[in-house]
C-alpha cells in the first residue's frame, strides 16, 4: 500500500479510535453519579474514585492514541482498562437472564476494542506520520 495512503488510513483510525475512547471517559466527569451507582452495585472498591480515575486514563489514553503521543503506553492503558471492566463491570455470565445480552454487548464491545488498542500499541514502536512524534520507545 502507497505510503501516503497507509499514513492517512492509520491517522484517521487514530482519530476515530482515539477520539470515542476519550469521549468515553469524558461521560465518565460527566454522568459520574450514575457511573458511580453502577460502579458501586457492581461491588467496585471506592466506586465514585474508581470512576474518576478511570475516566482520566481513558480522556488521556484515547488522546494520546489520536494524537500519536505515547502510543505504545496510550494504546496497552486503553487495553488494560477495557479488559478489567469487561470482566468486573460486564459479567454476562453472572446476571438475570433479561440483563445478559446487554451484558454480553458490552463485553464484546469492551473486547474489541482491547484488541484494536494492542494493535495501535503493537505499530506504536514505528514512527507514526501526522503525529506528535513522543513516547517512550
């Protein structure tokens, strides 16, 4: 694939990934007591703090996936929080049967989304055109 065509197809699934995860943690400031709510049913240590915290490592992680600054730390953060909430926040296999398929949705979506982080981290040692150019490898 022509160089510029690969820059400008790995640029614009920066943006469009890095852009919802960041959008993403930003509804977690924004909508943080029903956040904290569903954090605190679901049994999460210092619900509204686990909420916050979160929301800042997805706000910064999808931020430095678009903008190309520490992707390889952006894109294993990303990773790292979606699995761990697909498994505690999302147990499809642990709940009412009329909850399970959102459950399982959001699971999968969680999922996949890991999978696409790690692939942004794996590329993240290259050199990335349109980018900030700073990380740590």
């Amino acid at each position: 694939m022509a160089t510029g065509l690969a820059d400008a197809l790995l640029l614009v699934g920066r943006l469009l990934f890095g852009g919802v995860v960041a959008f993403m943690g930003l509804n977690h400031f924004l909508q943080i007591d029903a956040m904290a709510g569903y954090a605190e049913h679901k049994g999460l240590p210092a619900p509204r703090l686990s909420v916050l915290a979160s929301g800042a490592l997805l706000v910064l992680g999808g931020a430095g996936i678009a903008a190309g600054a520490f992707p390889v730390l952006s894109g294993v953060a990303v990773a790292a929080f979606l699995v761990v909430a697909a498994v505690t926040m999302h147990d499809f296999w642990a709940v009412p049967e009329d909850q399970q398929q959102d459950e399982m949705t959001q699971f999968l979506k969680n999922a996949i989304m890991a999978g696409g982080a790690l692939a942004l981290a794996a590329v993240g040692t290259q050199e990335w055109a349109y980018s900030l150019g700073i990380g740590l490898f």
